[in-house]
C-alpha cells in the first residue's frame, strides 16, 4: 500500500485519510475520534474482523444489523457517525461500493456527517477500471457466497461476475464516490493488512 498516493489522490477529492500498520492501531484511533456518538454499521467483514462493534460500543450507542437484526438498518438512519468498507478503492481517489438492500450506500450518501471506510490493502486497485473490476468479480462473489447464494458466481467454475437476473442476485446498485456528498465529513481509514473481501 502507497499512502503518499492515497493520501494525495484522496485528499485532492476532499475526502480525509488515516493510515496504519494493524487494525488494532486503527481500531483505536477510531475509539479515540468517536466517543458519545449513535454509531451505525453497514454490512462489513472488515469492521467485524476489527471488532469495531465492540470496541466502539464502550463509548458510543452502536447500530448494526448484523448483530441486532434487519430493523437495525431503520435504526442505523439516526445514527450520527457511520462505519463501512468498500469493495474496492481506487489509487486513484474514487470509492466503488455495490449494495443489495441500498442501506449501506444511502447512509454513504445521505446519512450521517461523519463517515469512515475502514480499508485493508487487499482493496485497493491501481484505477477506477481495476477497482470496478475488483468489486465486480471477487468481493461480490465473495459476499453472495457468504450469503449461500446459488447465483452464477458461486455455482460456476471461475467465480467471476455473469450480471445475473437471479432472483437471488445481491448486486441491485453500482456507486463510484468521487467526492464526500456536500455536507458530509469522510474519512477513509487505510489499514496495511488484509481485510474483508
Ligand atoms: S450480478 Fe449476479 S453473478 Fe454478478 S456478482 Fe452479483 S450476484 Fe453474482
């Protein structure tokens, strides 16, 4: 992972950056910046590999659907800072994240004033074309089989992407975040280890 051009590339889109060497370094500079806040989660495997749940519950009201249930995600649309990860991130200072349900993209958009992508080195793609590529056809087919989904992605031989008409297909919208939404403070945390998907 090059910080010095994620750093550049991202703050040049007016987005913030963080960077780290382990989760648990990052885990607790999050814990320190976020105290006394209703914190909503989307969907994340990096956020629950960084136990982010627990520890920031310590100090905060925390929201999340995969640990409280499905209303969670109405719930999740009072919270004042919200924490996700992306499919992918591009070197290039572009987010690409896809969604099912929409909750985790809307409260990207249009939800809290304080966002934070929590980014392992495994996510970032040199260009929006990789990026869009990485999201496409390994985090979602790693995310539909997590969801033991029997979508072409899974059931086929390469694991690659058949932009489905499934009805179980998980992948109903595409979004490149080029710039934070106006109002909207985002801060992309880059962790120098492998997270997620
Ligand atoms: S569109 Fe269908 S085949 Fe492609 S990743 Fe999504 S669920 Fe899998």
């Amino acid at each position: 992972m090059d910080y010095a051009v994620l750093k550049k590339n991202f703050e040049n889109h007016r987005f913030h950056t963080s960077y780290f060497e382990t989760t648990e370094e990052a885990a607790a500079y999050l814990s320190d910046q976020i105290k006394g806040e209703k914190v909503g989660f989307g969907g994340s495997i990096t956020a629950k590999e960084m136990n982010l749940f627990e520890i920031l519950g310590k100090n905060n009201e925390v929201i999340w659907h995969w640990e409280q249930g499905p209303d969670a995600r109405i719930k999740a649309k009072d919270s004042t800072v919200y924490i996700l990860s992306a499919n992918a991130a591009a070197a290039t200072g572009q987010i690409i994240n896809i969604d099912g349900t929409g909750n985790r993209l809307s409260e990207s958009l249009f939800g809290p004033k304080r966002v934070y992508y929590v980014i392992g080195k495994n996510k970032i793609a040199p260009d929006l074309s990789s990026a869009m590529d990485r999201a496409r056809n390994i985090a979602c087919p790693k995310n539909a089989a997590r969801f033991n989904k029997k979508t072409p992605c899974v059931v086929s031989d390469d694991k690659k992407c058949y932009d489905c008409n499934s009805p179980e297909r998980i992948c109903n919208a595409i979004l490149i975040l080029e710039r934070p939404c106006t109002g909207m403070e985002v801060e992309m945390v880059f962790i120098n280890e492998d997270l997620g998907y």
